[in-house]
C-alpha cells in the first residue's frame, strides 16, 4: 500500500515549487517511450520511473509536476498515478526498502513477528527510515511466493523462509552489500521500458553479491 | 507551443449514430440509435434507472464508478448451428456504460437487480456519514433519494467510518466534506472535460481513495460552483450558501444571469426578500446547464446592506434621504429648466423594457437624441464596423453553433473571463468535437482555466498589433494560395507582420494554414473592443473572414449583460429602436461628457452605468461631474459614479423586476421578479415612466414591463410579434431580416 | 286508544323526571351537608393532572451539559403542516459554541397564533431538541407576543419577555 498521508490538512497550500531535474539523457528517454504510444499520456507509468531515478529516488511534488509538465498532462491525475502505485515512493527512503510480506499465508507463518523483530533491530517502525539512511522497513501486499513464507522483497530481489531468528542475518549481509539505492532500482526499470532490453531487465547493478541466507532465492 | 494539458477525446467516443436497433427494457420495446448508454434508451422508454456518477454531458467512457445503475441484460447468442438464442449475461451489468446492440433485453425490476441495487448502496454508505440533518445538499440529493427508493433499511457495517475535518476550503467559493464523498467522479470529470482546468483528481485511489487537488493546493476556477450542484451528496458545498436555508425554506424564479451578456439561465433561490443562491438553468442553446463563478456568486449585492433604499438629494456636500415626490419634483423641475439640454448614459445593465423607456423619455418627451448606452470602447456609429459590410453587428454565430466549427480563432480575449459561457462552447468544440482552437492573445495570465492550455497555437502579440497579425495570415493564405485574399493583405508580407507583432513567421504561417482548413469563427474580445483602431481591426477581421469564406462567422460579443439589447433598443445618438437612421443625431458618450464639462449641459441621467468606474477618459469623466451639470443617477448601491451624482434614484436589480434581456447572441431572454427589497425600490423603466407622466405624457408613460414589451414588439421589427407568452423558458434569438 | 296512550307518556315523562330530580337532589343534599366530595375543579388554584401525551407549549431541551440539542437543520419548519415554524441556522465555532455538531440555529421562532399543536415538529426533529409539553396557558394580550422566539423557547429561559401590558409571567418549566 502507498503511504498513507492523512489528509488532516485544514487549509489548502501554496503551490510547491517547480523544479527541472531531467538530464538531456532522461529526456531522450521519456520522448523515446512516449513515441512508442499514440498518446503522451501513456508514458506516465516510464515517466515517473524515470523522475524516481533523477529524483533521488522518490517522486517529491517537482517530481510529479515535472512529469505532468514534460507529458502534457494535469498535475492531479500524475499525483493521483503516483499516489496509487506502491513502487513509487512518495518520501525519501533507505538505501534498502524491506517489504516484509504480511498477507494471508505469511501472517500464518509468522510475518508479523519478523516485523516485529525487524522493528526492534532497526529501532523503526513500520513505514519508517532508520537515522542512518540504511533500511525503509515496510509491510506489503501478497508478494505471490506463498510457498516460502515468510517473504520480504528488497529492491527486485526476495528472501524467503524468514523468521525472527534469521532476520538479523539478513539485515547484516544488507548492510555489508553494495549500493543498493531506490534511484538505481529506477534506473534499472527504465532501462527495462527502453529499446534493446531484455525480458529480464537489464539492471545496471550486480545483485550476485548478495549471499542468500535463508533459503531458495528468486 | 502551449502545453495541451488535456487531450482530446477520441472521436470514437463520440460517433456519429446512423445505424438504429431494437432492444427490449422491461418489456417495452424500442429503437435507440447503436451504440446508445443503456441508462439513456431507459429514458426514452421512461424506465427509472437510479444512478449517481452517470451525466449526460460528461464523457461517457470513464463513468461507471458507483454502480448504482446495474441492470439484467440478455444479449442474443449465435449457436455454432446458427440458431439464435438470448442468453443472460452472467453478472449485472452497469447500464451507464453499456452501449445498446441489436435484440438486447433490459431487465431492471428483477428480484436480482433489486438486491444488487440494496447492496450497492450499502457499500456507498459505509463510509458516509449519515448527517443529513445539517447538510446542505439534505432534502434535494441524489444519495438520500436513491436511498430511501431503493436501499436497506439497515446496514451491516458497525466500524468505525473515516473522518476527515469538516468543510475543508478547497476554492474561494467551494467547500469540501470529504466525509460525505462517494467518489462518482463528477467532479473531477466536470474539470477534465467541460471547465478544462483539471485540478481535481482521484489522489490515494484504493481503500483511502480521496478527491483533492495536487499537493493540497488551492482549487482556484472559474467555473467551480458547477461541481457543487454536479455532486450527488453534499460534499461539495457552496461557501456563501453553507447553513443558509434548507431546500424547503426556499422559493425559486427563473431568470437570466446579469453579470455578462452571454445570458445563463438560472434560478434564483430566495428565502423571504433575500437571495441565498443561484443554481444554474437549463438552456441547450445557451448554457446548457453551466453557470460560472462570477454568475453563481457574483450576485450577493441585490440583497446587502448597501442597497439604496430611497432617493438621496446631495445638499451642500451632504446626502440626504428624500422621498419619491421630492425627488421626482426636484428632477422633473431640472429637466424643465433645462429646456432639451438634457443627456442620458447608460442603459446596457437594464433591461429592454428599461431602456425603451429610457430612450422614448428622452425623445419624445426631453426631445433630445443625446443618449448612448455604451460606456468604454468604440464609440462611433454601431453600423460602421461589421453591419455595413456583412450585414449584422455583433455575433454572426448563436453560442451553440460554434460547436461545429473546424477552426476557432480567439482574438485579443481573455475568454474564460469576458465570456464564460462562449468559452465553455469553445472548449466543448475542442474537447468533444474535434475543433482546432488558435488563441491570439497580447498577454497570457497563469490562471488555468484559460483558453491557452488546449489552443493548438497560441499567438502572443505586442499589445495594439492585432490588424498586423491578420494582415500577416492573409499574407501566408495569399503566398501559399490557401484562399483568395482579393489584396486585402497588400502592402504586408509574413517578415514584416512577424516583426511588427513579435509573433514569429512560422506560428503565423501555421496558424493560417490551420485556419484555412474548415469553417473557421472568429471570437474577438475586449482588446478589439478597446482598440484606438478599433474599425481598423475589424476591417481586418472581416478581411481575414471573407477570404476564408466565413463572413458571417465574426462574433465581438458586447461585454454587459444587455450591452445588445440597449442597442436594440435604440440608446444610440443616432439610431432609433431596431438600428432606424435618426436624421438628426445627438451625442455619443464622450461628446456628452465633453458638453458636460464644457458647462454647456444642463441635466446628465446616467442610468446604471459605472461612468467613473469604466470610461476610459478617466479625467473627462471627472470634469464632467465636477461640473454645474445637475447628474442624477439609477443606481442600486452608492457606487463611485453615484458619489459622484447629484441625486441618486435607488433602482431595483434584476431579482426585483419583470423584463426581458437580449444576451450577445441576440437571444431574448425574460426574467422573473423574485421579491421586493423594499417598496420604495423602483424599476429603471418606471422611473422614466413617471417621470414622462409628470413631464406632461407623450410616449413615455408606461403601465408595467408586459405594456412596454408590446410597445417593442410594435415598433422594433426584429422583435415583432415577441410576447411574454411567446418567450418562454429558452427566450427568443432575433435574427436579422435578410438572412 | 288515543286517551290510554297519552296518560301513559304522561306517566313515563313524570317518571323520568323525578329519577332525574332525585339524583340532582341527593348530590345537592350531599354538597350541602357535605357528605361527598367537591367535583369541580378549582382552577387556577388546583390544577388537574394531565394526560401523558398532552401537546402544548413547545420547548428547546439542553443536553446535560448544557449544550442545545437543536442543531437548526429546519425539520421542523419542513414538517409543520401549519408553516409556522422558521429557523436560522449558523455555524458554530470553538470559541462560540451553541451545540454539539457544526451548525446551530441562530433564530428559531413559532408563531403560536398559527401552531396547531399536531407535533409533527417533535416527530421530525433527530435529536430530540423540540418537545411539546404541557403548559397550555398562552393567552397574552398582542398578536406581536405570541411570535415566540428561541430565548423564548431555549429550556432554562427564565422570563418570557414583556407583554402589551407589561407584566411578567412565570415561565414554564
């Protein structure tokens, strides 16, 4: 689930203000994607990857509006796609996201304990960033690996099988692997929307460094 | 290039119907074009389908959100032996949605439908919070009838529901219950397709799904107040009307919005003598049912505290409260001394009844032809700009005619400001009709909605070069031989327009190819209408209208509510009623104000026109106040210009009087009194009336609005044979007698 | 025939109307000697009790609290069949609180002249704020008085204001 920002505001708010962080490279990319459709409008899901990544990894209102901007498009319906789709981040994150899987079969498995414990290990709580901008602990939707619950997904990567004694292994073997951050995610995901990409995704980053620890690895 | 923020609606969406076909709903059977919403061949048949998101003039695709419409539907199936059978669709299905086809079977009283319907309702109701007793929409909404037609009576859901703070100010005028929303979707659609600002949107969508403007700002359009009547609960609020009156406390009257000249029909809701609200009408060739904020409201002056409610006499620098005699006595007394040296201005914020017998006084009885009901602009003769050469003065289209142009040129007009509802017309050929817009502007503001955010081509000129910039299109239609331009752009060539207008050649060159593709409209607007050239610009417009063979294509809508039916009317200095040449003319405005402060004037009525406000002479305007010329003034509030004045008749508004309205389209609108502010308000027309008795007669002595429109009717030829009867709800349009 | 029939409607008339005499008689005899009760009753002195569901005076309750219950939503004037009951309402803040909720009625009046006491007011209001109870002495003395406002009408109002003749007079509770 996107974050949910409580819309306990009681007086509208001053337009944020513009930016245009889009490198000449990012924009060959967006009208790259964009002629692929017979509207603009369908390159806002690309579009919004590709502000992900110049955007250090979030989508910040600039963000936002920069895409509506370069599209064509009305800055509500871009926030109203952004807002929707939990792989965009609407707040800065830790350089790696731990979306522990809190579903039906994991729940029984015992997910909510390995959030518990992953909770106490990172001192945050869910939907929270550790101070030192390492870990974003949240909890997610049916990752569709029942069969090795417990399952946290990390960037495109899953580990299965976790339990509350196996978690600090992981976070260990996280925070010794290479830079890992949502901006690179991003990247490698517009690179997947671009001509020449395999099915698979052509990541710009090596996830072979991470040891699996706790079982089968996607 | 203009960011086209919004695109055009496919033109599938919106076929040309030829093809019709047989369905069957509840038994009745009959044709609807192919492809026809199942809710709307339900209509036809009179079967009530209940529904909250559907609307007629929003785009259809994207309905279907609340699921209120289900119905069975059987549709016919072909066997692989090719016998045909019906047979039941599996699930309900949403009838907002569901494109009519040959043999369909509608069913929408089955037991099914029925429950599906009670169960719908309690899902839109899960959330909302039930406080109908202290909501404005309680007592006319759409949620409390369907559900009290075709809901449980009880609710399984015992949780808690979400709240959110009350009354969120999300516009100026629009307040925002997010508790009570049940996301139709008519709102964020009515700005995506008819306003074209689209600054609401679904944020959140999902379990937390909310309405709401980007990042929390400000919904800031010019048509916002439609959302509040588009809403089928009260979530969306009107600021002003909040807590006012229940719909039982209120009486309502059909009239004609006084706040432009392109005449929106709306009710006026009043509560014992005080306007609480204005809702919009329906009128299909006018504004269909829109209304825009400065109409919705924009009407809280007729019933202030600053209403005048007697004559005042200005005695030494000093007001003071007088009574009708008195004030009739000393006025009739000036205009005998005065001996015919006497002027009236104004007249475009009456009605036609008023400005009848503003002018007959004037004519008949002052004999005087010194009248002249425009304020700002082009002062010479109305006939010399477009009558003489095509045949008509102001609008050569009806508003809804513009919806089948190919091309729609927008000069020199912040549109969505001086004609809100021509503006909607033009956005509604764009979006659902596939027109070409070209906006040509010298300034461009930031606000959305603005012509600028779907025009194909925005032209942006260095103030006072609009004739260049025509004559530089017609240069490119003559050197490309788009059209035969007869050297109407002789002595121009495309660099020497580009340099002039600061537009460059291209934009020019493209804007005139696209205006030689189709039937083109011309709109102009208050640039036009204010320029020092401004016979010179229309020569050009009608230049550029000829040559593309759309002469009678030229619209420059006056800006006031009856700017057109003053001239009707003939408050002109040298036409009498329906545009008859006067032998001997009198003077126009300036002249008049000229004579006044020259001293050589003995009495100036100014009948609701905001000289010192609006004529552009600023300095003339003063002079002529400042001097011994006794003003007396038909004003409803002590507005600058009455300051100014001698005596000051408290007038009625248009909610206090009977009357008829000429919008910019020609079309004869009547309005309805609503209430008395006060009995010692009068209407325009009947203090010129008493004022003729007292002056010993003549034609100027009127019994009521009905006795001076039968006058009209009598004497302006184009206005033959109106009636009150005959005028309706829709009004009239007059057309010329050539055409 | 005809003489036997008139001496008995005679005699039948003569009886009845001595049953009759007796009883005005023995009543009499007893109120004189006071051997039974006195069956008139001496109002204003001595009221009678009235039946539970008497519809009279109307008043505007208070939660315990203190807060009004009426939250103006105007029910009340949509159901009066007499159309004569008229409600203002308004916004409560924080600082100016009336009742619980968002809205209030900032004017609430009954022309009691019109009022047929039918208490379809009552019936409408959802929270229970307008009752009718059972002061049913509202003479007065001007047209003017009987347009009763919501001071008037609020539960816990002390005084109704002055009467054409200026008397006060107790409120009713």
């Amino acid at each position: 689930m996107a974050e949910s920002v409580t819309s306990n505001i009681r007086e509208p708010q001053p337009a944020p203000a513009k930016e245009a962080r889009f490198s000449e490279l990012a924009i060959a990319e967006l009208e790259e994607i964009a002629s692929h459709y017979p509207e603009r409008k369908a390159a806002c899901l690309p579009g919004l990857w590709i502000a992900q990544r110049e955007y250090d990894g979030y989508l910040p209102p600039a963000a936002i509006q920069e895409v509506a901007d370069r599209l064509g498009l009305s800055y509500s319906e871009v926030e109203g796609v952004a807002t929707f789709y939990t792989m965009y981040n609407l707040r800065k994150r830790g350089r790696h996201h731990l979306e522990v899987c809190t579903c039906l079969t994991c729940a029984v498995k015992g997910a909510y304990e390995v959030v518990h414990k992953l909770e106490k290990e990172l001192g945050v709580h869910v939907g929270g960033t550790t101070s030192d901008g390492e870990f974003t602990l949240s909890e997610a939707e049916c990752l569709d690996f029942c069969g090795a619950a417990t399952v946290m997904q990390v960037g495109d990567k899953y580990f299965t099988q976790l339990t509350p004694d196996n978690v600090k292994q992981v976070i260990d073997e996280l925070r010794k692997s290479p830079d890992y951050t949502p901006a690179k995610l991003a990247d490698s995901i517009v690179k997947t929307l671009l001509p020449g990409a395999s099915e698979t995704g052509g990541g710009s980053y090596s996830v072979e460094d991470l040891k699996n620890p706790a079982g089968p690895m996607l | 290039m203009p960011d086209n923020r919004l695109t055009q609606t496919e033109a599938s969406l919106n076929p040309a119907v030829t093809q019709m076909v047989n369905i069957k709903i509840d038994g009745i059977e009959l044709q609807v074009p192919k492809g026809e919403n199942i809710i709307e061949s339900a209509k036809r048949a009179g079967v009530d389908i209940p529904y909250f998101c559907y609307h007629p003039r929003l785009s259809k695709g994207d309905a279907a959100n609340c699921r209120m419409c289900l119905v069975d539907v059987f549709a016919p199936r072909r066997a692989p032996d090719g016998t045909v059978s019906l047979a039941k669709m599996p699930k309900p299905q949403a009838s907002c949605t569901l494109p009519a086809d040959e043999g369909m079977v509608i069913v929408t009283d089955s037991e099914a439908v029925v429950r599906d319907r009670k169960g719908v309702l309690e899902f839109l109701l899960i959330n909302h919070p039930l406080d109908c007793p202290i909501c404005d929409r309680g007592g006319e909404c759409p949620l409390q009838n369907n559900a009290i037609f075709y809901g449980a009576a009880t609710s399984r859901y015992t949780e808690e529901k979400r709240h959110f703070p009350k009354a969120y100010p999300l516009a100026e005028n629009v307040v925002f219950d997010r508790e009570r929303c049940i996301h139709c979707a008519r709102c964020t659609r009515f700005t995506e397709d008819i306003s074209g600002d689209a600054q609401l949107g679904f944020l959140k969508r999902g379990a937390d799904m909310e309405v709401g403007t980007f990042e929390h700002t400000a919904y800031k359009s010019k048509f916002s107040g439609n959302v509040i009547e588009l809403c089928p609960v009260g979530a969306l609020l009107s600021r002003s009307y909040r807590f006012k009156a229940r719909p039982w406390d209120l009486h309502s009257q059909r009239s004609v919005c006084s706040k432009c000249s392109n005449g929106c029909n709306i009710k006026i809701d009043y509560r014992l003598d005080s306007l609480q609200r204005i809702n919009g009408r329906i009128n299909e060739a006018v504004n269909e049912e829109w209304t825009c904020d400065k109409g919705k409201f924009g009407h809280s002056y007729v019933s202030s505290e600053a209403r005048l409610k007697t004559p005042m006499l200005k005695t030494g620098g000093e007001w003071k409260a007088i009574d009708w005699t008195e004030a009739l006595q000393i006025l009739v007394g000036k205009l005998r001394d005065a001996n015919g040296s006497v002027a009236g201005i104004g007249g475009q914020r009456c009605t036609n009844e008023d400005n009848f017998a503003f002018q007959k006084l004037f004519r008949e009885v002052l004999k005087s032809n010194d009248i002249d009901s425009r304020v700002e602009g082009y002062l010479g003769s109305v006939n010399k700009p477009l009558y003489e050469r095509f045949g008509y003065h102001a609008m050569g289209n009806a508003i809804a005619e513009l919806e089948d142009m190919k091309t729609i040129l927008v000069l020199g007009s912040q549109l969505v400001d001086e004609q809100p509802i021509i503006y909607l017309r033009v956005r509604k050929a764009y979006r659902f009709k596939g027109a070409t817009v070209i906006n040509a502007v010298s300034s461009v503001p930031e606000d959305s909605p603005k012509v600028g955010d779907f025009a194909q081509l925005e032209l942006v000129y260095k103030p006072g070069t609009e004739a260049a910039l025509l004559k530089g299109i017609l240069s490119v239609l003559s050197a490309e031989k788009l059209a035969s331009v007869n050297g109407f752009a002789k002595g121009y060539t495309l660099e020497k327009a580009a340099e002039e207008t600061g537009v460059s050649a291209e934009a020019i060159q493209q804007a005139a190819r696209l205006m030689a593709t189709g039937k083109l409209a011309i709109i102009a607007g208050r640039e036009v209408a204010n320029h020092a050239n401004h016979l010179e610009v229309v020569q050009a417009i009608g230049d550029l209208a000829e040559a593309t063979g759309n002469a009678q294509n030229i619209n420059l809508p006056g800006e006031d509510v009856n700017s057109q039916g003053a001239a009707d009317m003939g408050v002109l200095p040298d036409f009498a009623p329906g545009y008859a040449p006067l032998e001997n003319p009198g003077k126009n405005t300036a002249q008049i104000l000229q004579a006044a402060a020259d001293g050589s004037l003995k009495v100036l009525w100014v009948a609701g026109a905001k000289l010192l406000e609006k004529f552009p002479n600023r300095e003339l305007a003063q002079a002529a106040f400042a001097s011994d010329t006794f003003i007396v003034v038909n004003e409803l509030t002590m507005t600058e210009t009455a300051q100014a004045a001698d005596l000051v008749l408290p007038a009625a508004s248009f909610a206090e009087k009977e009357g008829t309205f000429t919008n910019c389209e020609r079309r004869v609108q009547r309005i309805h009194k609503a209430f008395d502010i006060s009995l010692e308000i009068k209407p325009d027309w009947l203090i010129f009336s008493e004022v003729a008795t007292r002056m010993g007669g003549g034609g100027g002595s009127f019994f009521s609005a009905r006795d001076i429109l039968k006058a009209i009717s009598a004497q302006v030829p184009a206005y033959a044979g109106l009636t009150a009867k005959s005028l309706g709800d829709e009004g009239v349009r007059w057309n010329y007698p050539d055409k | 025939m005809g003489f036997l029939r008139t001496l008995q409607n005679t005699a039948d008339g003569a009886k009845a109307l001595t049953t009759g005499a007796r009883i005005t008689m023995r009543h009499y005899m007893g109120q004189l000697l006071k051997t039974e009760p006195l069956q008139t009753v001496q109002y204003p002195e001595e009221r009678r009790e009235q039946f539970p569901r008497t519809r009279w005076r109307h008043v505007l309750t208070r939660y315990e609290n203190g807060l009004e219950k009426c939250i103006g939503c105007s029910l009340c004037a949509g159901a009066c069949p007499a159309r004569c009951i008229y409600v203002e309402a308004a916004e409560n803040t924080d600082e100016d609180r009336y009742s619980p909720g968002e809205r209030y009625a900032v004017k609430y009046e009954i022309n009691m002249l019109r009022c047929i006491f039918c208490g379809f007011c009552q019936d409408a209001c959802p929270t229970g704020a307008i009752v009718l109870r059972k002061d049913f002495e509202l003479a007065d003395f001007t047209r003017k008085d009987f347009l009763y406002t919501k001071e008037m009408l609020l539960e816990g109002a002390s005084v109704i204001p002055l009467t054409a003749v200026g008397t006060h007079k107790e409120a009713v509770k």
